[in-house]
C-alpha cells in the first residue's frame, strides 16, 4: 500500500528529475553533473516507494528506525553540502580580490 508520504516523495523526486534535466538542456549543468543528480533522484524515488529497503542497514548500523537513519543521513549531507560552498565561495572571494587588486594597481599607474 502506497502511503501519503510515498506519494509525495515520488511527485517530488520526479519533479527534481525534471528540474535536473532542464538545467542540462540549459547547459547549466554538464552530463557527469546530470548524471550525479538524476542518480541521486532515482536513488531517492526508489527509497520512497520501498523504504524496506534501508531494513539491513538500519539493522546492521543499531538504529531503531529508517527515519532516524534518513534524518543523521540528510544532517550529513547538509553539513558537507554547506563546508563545499563554503570552500567554494572562500575561492571566488580571493579570486576577486585578486582581480579589484590588479585592476587597482593598473589604474593607480595610469594616472
């Protein structure tokens, strides 16, 4: 028996599925990026519609339920998830500066 929540995740799942696929026809993402998000929803449908299938390893890590390990999963991915935009951002920031620096420095000479 298909639940609610099943059904959510499915319609949800599906439109990031679309979503990811309109960002590679819009060249936004390239096909190992493509190909990264559309496992990841698929792997996330599948987990919506047969959520027995985190039984063993629910078992096998000593949690009490598939929610807990999807909740410590998800806080997981979070974290690493803000720490890479994180690093990627510090990156841009010294980039720019290293630009305004040049372009500064340029300026001061000409005048």
């Amino acid at each position: 028996m298909v639940l609610g929540i099943q059904i959510a995740g499915l319609l949800f799942g599906l439109f990031m599925l679309y979503y990811s696929f309109l960002n590679y026809k819009r060249k936004e993402f390239t096909v190992r990026e493509f190909g990264f998000w559309l496992l990841l929803w698929v792997i996330f449908i599948t987990i919506a519609l047969f959520p027995f299938i985190l039984d063993p390893i629910v078992k096998k890590i000593g949690f009490l339920r598939a929610l807990d390990l999807l909740t410590i999963g998800g806080f997981l991915f979070m974290i690493v998830a803000i720490f890479y935009t994180y690093t990627l951002t510090r990156k841009n920031q010294k980039q720019l500066e290293s630009v305004v620096r040049t372009i500064a420095m340029k300026k001061g000479k000409g005048k």
